[in-house]
C-alpha cells in the first residue's frame, strides 16, 4: 500500500524524533547491570526498526516513478 509523500515523510520525521529523544533521555547507565544493558539494546533496535520501515515504505511519487 501507498501513502501519499507527505504523510510517508511526516512517519520518518516522528520515527527519527522518537529515536533522538530517546537518546537524549539516558541517562547514566549501570555497565555492571545485564538487565538494563539488554533493555537499552532491545529498545533502540526497536527504534532503528521503526526507522527503517518508515524509509522503505513506498509514496506515491516512488511508486509512480516505477509504472
């Protein structure tokens, strides 16, 4: 499914805001604690994730471009 460019571009923006706030908001974290290590991971894998499926869902100008 397409969605028009500009709400294609508004999800890429919120998804890379989400990334970068996340980021912003660590802080000091306990290296000797598996636990919260594993939990920073798993949630910025999660972020990367929403990053990249925003970017390789298609607009109407990339699927326009291919027809």
């Amino acid at each position: 499914m397409t969605h028009p460019t500009a709400v294609r571009e508004a999800a890429r923006v919120v998804a890379i805001e989400a990334a970068r706030a996340y980021v912003a908001n660590i802080r000091p974290i306990d290296l000797t604690n598996p636990g919260v290590l594993v939990g920073h991971l798993m949630a910025a894998e999660t972020l990367l994730m929403e990053i990249v499926a925003a970017h390789a869902e298609p607009t109407d100008e990339t699927e326009g471009a291919t027809r």
